[in-house]
C-alpha cells in the first residue's frame, strides 16, 4: 500500500483536505503535515522516509523539504494549489480530486 504525504504551510486546510480524501482509501495510506514551525503538524524526516510520494501545495513547500529534509527516490509533486481555500471548501475538494485522479 503506498504511503502518500501531503504537504501545505500549517497543516489547517489544504494538506488535511488531501489527507481526509484517502480516508479508508483500500490502496493507499495518507497524511499530512505542514512547513511551518506553529504547523498543526510539522513535517519530519521520519515522515519523509514513511512516504512513497510527496504532494506538496506550491513550489516554495517543495524548496523547503528539499532543502531541510533528505529526499530519497520519492516523486515530489507540486500540485499548485494556492493557499485560497478553507479545510473542506468544496472547490479545494474538486481540485484535489482533479489532481489526483490517478491516485484516488
């Protein structure tokens, strides 16, 4: 079962959406973690190494991992998805699902 992170600021809206998506998903396992020091929760290197791929929300979440975290032969997908939605916001929803077909 692959392992898949999502990555956002705070951990508040974006990256739980995603996460919530994979709930009870039968193929994958997901969670969540934010780049901010006060994220909800902050992303680790133990949570890098868990992941089978990394979604992160924008570009500078993916210059951040990468620069603080050793990334092995994980994918780092940038979704683009800007920090304009609130936890659940249906078109967020929409827009994740667009951009994770292949996943979902």
């Amino acid at each position: 079962m692959p392992n898949l992170l999502f990555i956002c600021s705070k951990n508040q809206w974006r990256s739980p959406t995603a996460e919530l998506l994979f709930k009870n998903h039968p193929l994958h396992s997901a969670r969540s973690a934010g780049t901010n020091n006060n994220a909800r929760v902050r992303v680790n290197q133990k949570m890098i190494d868990w992941a089978d791929v990394l979604f992160v929300m924008e570009r500078k979440h993916r210059d951040i991992i990468r620069e603080r975290y050793i990334i092995s032969n994980q994918p780092v997908v940038v979704l683009e998805v800007p920090d304009d939605y609130q936890f659940e916001d249906p078109e967020l929803i929409e827009i994740l699902r667009i951009s994770l077909a292949d996943y979902l």
